[in-house]
C-alpha cells in the first residue's frame, strides 16, 4: 500500500470521465479515522507540532536566557529571587522572530506551491526548518570570542530563529492544501482539525520536556552556576530535530496530487473566452461521458473540457490576480485573513508571553530560580492539559455537526467575555481564579478561531490558488502575532512614567477583547460555511457559468 493515498473528490475519474458531485459522495460515504488518514496526518501534522514546539519552548527558556545571559551577582545569598528580566526590545524582537519568518515562508512557499506544484516544494520548509534549529543550538558557548554580551548572543538568537520561521511558516499552506486534497469531503474538516492539532501535542511537548530536564539542572539553578544551564536550553530547541528527521524522507517522495493538477487546468479556462471558435472540440472532447458511461449532452461542460489544459506557468502564476478579480472572491479573502489577524493578536499575546502573565497573576513565583522555572514550566503544562489540547480534539468532534462558522463566532465570543473579566476584575480576583479564566480562553481559542481560521482557508478556496490564498490569509494573522510579540512586554507595564504610553496589563486585555469581538463580527459578514462544500467543484461551476451563448 502506497504512504501517499488520494481519497478527495475530482472533476474525472482515474479513466477520464466526468464525476458529479453526488456520484462522488454516494461512493465516498462518511468514514472513522483510517490508516491513511494517520498517514497523512503524521507526515504533514510535524510542522504544526514544530510550530507550537517552538513557541512554547521560547516561552520557557526565554527566562532561562534571562538568567544566563542577563543576572548578574549571586542570587544564592538574597531572599528574594528577582523575576528574570531580558530587555523588552530585545525580548520582544526574539519572540516575534519566528512569526516575522513565518510571514515571509507562508508568502513565499504559497506562490511556489502554487505556481510548481506541491511535489516540487514539499519538504524543502522542513529542510530549512532543520537548518534554523540546528544554527539556534550552535550559539557559541560562554567564553567563547565574538559574542560576549547577552545582547550579542539574543541577536544570534533572533536571526535563526527568523530561519526557522521561515520554514514553519512554509509549512502552513502546503500541509493545509496536500491535506484538503487528499482528504474525502465527509471527513476534510476533521483531517485538517487533526493536522492543525498538532500545535496542541508541540504545546504539551514542550512543557513535559521542561518539566523533565530541570530536574537534571536544579543544582546550577540553586547555586548560582548559571554557565551550567548553558545545556538545558539547548536540550529544549534540540529535541525539535528527531521527528522533522523521522519524516523528512516522505515529504520529499511526495507524488503529485490529481485533483491539485485537475484544478490547475481550470486556470487555463478562466484566460480563454470559453467558446468554439477559440478551440475545436475534438471527438473526444464532443463525447464525454459520465463514470456510469452515460453521454454528456450539457454543451458547457465539453467547452470547458476542451479549455481544460495544463496551463503555461506563467498563467498559473497570475492564477491568484484573476481569481481574486472577482468581489466575491476577494471578500472570503479578507474574511479569512483579517479574522486570522485578530484571533493572532490575542492568542500570540497570551502564548508568547505566558510567563509574563503566570508571574503577574501570582502563579509564578519561587525562591530560587530553580524554583521558578519549575513553577512557571508546571503552570505551562497545566493550561495546556486543561485548556489548550482539549479545545483541538473538541473542534475535531464537532466540526462536521456544527460547522465552521458557528465554531468560529462562539470561540470569539467565549474568549472576549474571558478577556472582559481578567481585564475588568483583575484586581478583586484570586490568582486561582484568572488561572482559571485564562484555561478557558486557551480551551475556547482552540475549540474556536485558532484551529477555525487555519481550516477555512484551506477548504474555501480552489486548489489552483489554494496555497497562495491560504498562505496569504496565514501571513496577515502572523503579523496580528507580531504586533503582540513585540508590543505585548512594553504595553502591559503598569509604571507609566518609566514606560510611555504603557497601558498595563488590563488596557492590553481590553484590546484583546475588542478583537475577539471584532472577529466574531467579521466572520459573520463575511466568511463563508464551508461545510459539505467543494471549492474545486464550484470552481468548475463558475468556469461553466462563463461559457459565451454562442458554444450552447
């Protein structure tokens, strides 16, 4: 049995006659979870885990580098262990990092996808992504001539972090596309909700592991040895490489996908006038048939047919720019990336900056800095077991019942009145309680539009643009995510006079909640159901809409 299987719906079938819509579902009814569902979900779920991985993993080590690079005396001899602190630009500037390159991958790898074909760039992000990780962890050591200062050695930081990005990001529309065009209708929305929760298992991941190696390190963090922890983070970043070397080997052997290149000739179809003097209908092309062997008397569909081409690249290149021409189109456009925008200004804010906000609610504290590490790994590990995984696995299970729209507005809707509480009674509630509230926003950004705005797009648009558009609405959330890894550190502090324009942390929470209002609104006007829908389908169906009176 090949890894690669195909099981999603295409215009003709393997001997070249055409398949409607219903004679394709009434031969692909609903489906459990198969053994090329797990297939495909290994291969293309790693770049999710490595995402989430690595943003929780800068999370909990970006207070071991606080430490390591930045603290200076011996904190053996005080009473009280002072919060690590890095400089809020250059905090701030390392934590958006990855986004920044994830923009330009997800940009970049998108246009590729599209215009070569999926087999041509699959797996390249993955090798970049290698690459980033493995330049991370080779940060000269302590001692070492070049890089002396903490500063110098963040900058190291940030630029291969920025590399990484670039792959994770890459990752974003070819898993979301190669998924969508292997997956059978029925089943679409739960594959890409089991792909997309691989950021939950990169989330656990990351705190388990932490968890595990401060132990091993508890001595350098009680006495002060902090040129010891040198290998702790290391440890963290590091543990990313063994599956992207695990499954590096099926992304490049990846075959090319028949409904991906069915699609594509429809860009040749969209440039042509669509009637016969443009082209003449062959034999062939005149007395097509369906998969039942039935004649197809419907003369639009043998005009397109006979358009239907494998396009010159340079059409498929501008496939995106027609395609959107239309007002339509380019309004799903903006539903879906400016719904990812606002749901990344919030989620991003929180995860990023988790640390920060386990330590201003009380949850984070210790008397050593072993034990604060532990305390804030621990807090980490207790929001993603309690709220963060959970909301994944309850969008899988109910995403073909209730659909993605309605999943979307309430996880809104849930996370705004979240934001609204923490913000408005911050001060008149217990730690346990705002520990509490943020576990319900992280179950109902995942139960909600983290996992919802990724799906839509990858379901919405046709194969032909799918990468570029899918892509394109990943990059604008990103950069909702950047807004808060750089902003987040210096609008939440509470010392106004030090900090210009500083807002505290509730102002920052009430952002948060206009946002997630603000999104639920847009996906109401404006993004589509996409549930039971084939995008490639009706992409046909507008081609054929389009044929001139004079071919009829």
């Amino acid at each position: 049995m090949p890894v690669w299987e195909e099981h999603s719906y295409t215009r003709r079938d393997r001997d070249g006659n055409i398949m409607s819509l219903e004679e394709y579902e009434a031969t692909h009814p609903p489906r459990a979870f198969t053994w090329a569902d797990f297939k495909l979900y290994a291969i293309c779920g790693v770049g999710f885990m490595l995402d989430s991985y690595d943003l929780f993993i800068v999370n909990l080590a970006s207070p071991i580098w606080a430490y390591e690079f930045f603290t200076k005396g011996n904190l053996s001899t005080t009473k009280t262990v002072p919060s690590p602190s890095i400089p809020f630009l250059v905090r701030g500037t390392v934590n958006a990092a990855a986004n920044i390159g994830n923009v330009i991958g997800q940009l970049m790898f998108g246009f590729l996808g599209d215009a070569f074909g999926r087999k041509f760039v699959y797996g390249k992000e993955l090798i970049i992504a290698i690459v980033g990780i493995i330049m991370i962890i080779s940060l000269p050591v302590n001692g070492s001539a070049g890089l002396t200062k903490g500063v110098e050695k963040m900058w190291w930081l940030f630029g291969f972090r920025l590399l990484l990005g670039i792959g994770i990001g890459g990752d974003y529309p070819m898993s979301a596309a190669i998924v969508a065009e292997r997956s059978t209708l029925s089943n679409r929305g739960r594959m890409l909700g089991w792909i997309f929760s691989n950021q939950g298992w990169g989330t656990l991941a990351a705190s388990v592991i932490t968890c595990i190696l401060l132990p091993i390190f508890s001595h350098s963090l009680t006495h002060d040895h902090f040129s010891k922890i040198d290998g702790l983070w290391r440890l963290q970043v590091g543990l990313a490489l063994v599956p992207c070397f695990a499954l590096l080997y099926f992304r490049l052997t990846m075959p090319e996908s028949r409904k991906f290149l069915q699609s594509t000739e429809l860009s040749s179809v969209a440039t042509s006038s669509l009637n016969t003097s443009a082209a003449s209908l062959d034999a062939e092309k005149q007395n097509l048939k369906t998969t039942e062997g039935k004649k197809i008397d419907d003369r639009r569909i043998s005009v397109v047919e006979a358009h239907a081409t494998e396009p010159p690249k340079r059409v498929q290149m501008t496939a995106f720019i027609e395609y959107f021409s239309h007002p339509r189109h380019a309004l799903t456009l903006f539903g879906c990336a400016f719904s990812w925008f606002l749901v990344d200004v919030a989620f991003y804010g929180i995860n990023l900056n988790q640390s920060v906000i386990l330590t201003d609610i009380g949850y984070a504290s210790g008397k050593t800095p072993y034990d604060y590490l532990l305390k804030n790994a621990e807090g980490n590990l207790i929001i993603a077991v309690a709220g963060y995984v959970p909301g994944y696995f309850l969008t899988i299970a109910f995403i073909e019942l209730l659909g993605r729209k309605w999943i979307q507005i309430q996880g809104f809707l849930v996370t705004a009145l979240m934001f609204g509480i923490l913000a408005g009674a911050n001060d008149s509630l217990s730690s346990g309680a705002r520990f509490a509230l943020i576990i319900i926003a992280q179950l109902f950004f995942n139960f909600g539009p983290n996992a919802t705005t990724f799906i839509v797009p990858g379901e919405v648009f046709p194969s032909r643009v799918r990468g570029l558009a899918h892509g394109f609405c990943a990059a604008v959330g990103k950069l909702g995510a950047i807004l808060s890894g750089i902003g987040f550190n210096y609008w939440s502090q509470s010392d106004h006079k030090k900090y210009p324009g500083s807002i505290g942390l509730s102002g920052v929470l009430w952002i948060f909640f206009a946002f997630e209002l603000l999104g639920a609104i847009v996906t109401f006007f404006c993004v589509p159901e996409t549930r039971g829908k084939d995008s490639d389908a009706i992409d046909y169906e507008e081609c054929q809409s389009r044929v001139s009176p004079s071919s009829t």
